[in-house]
C-alpha cells in the first residue's frame, strides 16, 4: 500500500516538474491576419478543337477547317508562338466504324493578353465552324509576386492585430515564435460564365471603344497565422 502511494506521489511530481518545464516561457498569442487584391489577367488561355463534319452529303476536311483557323488567327494579328497543339494531332473518332465514316479532329491552345485581343479573336473566327471554343484558364504573369506581397501585408496584419490585443490588457507583443502559411490560390469565375465575364461593345458601337473592354479582375487573398511572445 505504502509501496502504490509512493508511485502515485512520484508520478504526479514528474509530471508537474514537466509541465513546469513545457510551460516554462510559452506565454504567447496566436492570430491570424489577412490580405486580398484584384488583378486585371494578362493571360488568357482558350481551348479550341476542330472536328471534320459533313455538310451537304460532303465531308468538310480537317485540312479545310484548320487553314481557316489560321487565317482568322492571322486576321486577328495574333502571333503564332502562342498557339500550341493541345493533342498529339489529330484523332480519329469513328462514328460507325468504318474509316470512310471517320472524323478526324485537332485541339489546340492558344494564350491571348487582352479581353481586347480575346474581343478581336472571336469577331475573326465567327466564321469558322469550330466544335468547340472554351476559355479555361485566367493568369497574370507576376502571380508569385503578387502571392508573396500578399503574404507579407497579412503577416503584418497579424502583427498588428496580436499588439492591439495584448495592448487593451497592458501586455506588450515580443519576438514571433511561429508562422503559419495557408496557401490560396485566384479565385476565377466559374467555367461556364467566364465568357460573359468579356463585356462586349454595344452592336453598331465604334471600335475605338475597345479600351473599356475587361474582365473580371482575378481575386487573390493570403492568409497567415502566427504566434507571438507575451511581454
């Protein structure tokens, strides 16, 4: 029985005597500070496919319809580099299984600048009897740049907000003990709308105007946790 007490007491002395020392020092304040900004992108990545189709009892040839893709690119002003092929080539699909019944199609991707560019593009390839033309991606070339300001102005902002705080009860802020990055990514419009994100000039309107169209600026926010010591 004498032997059971004694364990007890020692255990209960050792944990004290470690929780004195895990304690010992670890006065500290956590917060979390924030930071958003809108961007207008620079980068505008549109998917394309052309696909073989039959008009009038006569196959339109994929030959046909991409020589056609590239002289409304080339009408458009819009340098070649950026199209790129989003396939190996072309595809056969086989319709009803004979190679006579086949349509061959070619996917590419092409990056524009400008909603003034994009404007231009779709005005050029309205004739073209593409299968498919989706805008699928929104970017800014000095995205990282933009992360890492961010980063910063939501780290001060948690700074800010742990030495309000510890000042409403008469305590100073200290060194930082930890900082916690959550990694955010653009927000974009949602993939069947961002076509009608483009505002396009009234019908009949001069093209002069062309300087008011935009997008949807990108949303981009940071946020940070940190730890602070309490003087």
């Amino acid at each position: 029985m004498r032997s059971n007490i004694f364990i007890i007491l020692l255990l209960m002395a050792s944990v004290t005597a470690f929780g004195q020392e895990v304690f010992k020092g670890e006065h500290f304040i956590e917060v979390t500070g924030s930071s958003e900004m809108e961007v207008e992108p620079n980068e505008i990545f549109l998917y394309i496919r052309l696909r073989e189709f039959e008009e009038n009892r006569a196959k339109v040839s994929l030959e046909k319809l991409d020589q056609e893709f590239l002289q409304a690119l080339k009408a458009a002003n819009i340098d070649r580099k950026n199209l790129t092929l989003a396939d190996a080539g072309s595809n056969l699909d086989k319709i009803r299984r004979r190679d006579k019944d086949a349509f061959r199609e070619k996917s590419y991707e092409l990056k524009l600048t400008s909603a003034a560019e994009l404007e231009k593009f779709l005005v050029k390839i309205e004739p073209v009897k593409v299968q498919q033309l989706d805008l699928t991606r929104l970017h800014h070339t000095d995205m990282e740049k933009f992360k890492i300001d961010l980063k910063i102005k939501a780290l001060q902002a948690a700074q800010t907000k742990a030495s309000t705080l510890l000042k409403s009860i008469g305590a100073e802020i200290g060194k930082p003990i930890m900082v916690r990055d959550w990694d955010q990514d653009p927000v974009q419009p949602l993939p069947q709308a961002r076509m009608a994100n483009v505002m396009y000039k009234a019908e009949g309107a001069d093209m002069a105007g062309e300087e008011q169209v935009g997008f949807r600026k990108l949303k981009l926010r940071a946020q940070i946790t940190a730890q602070f010591e309490i003087k």
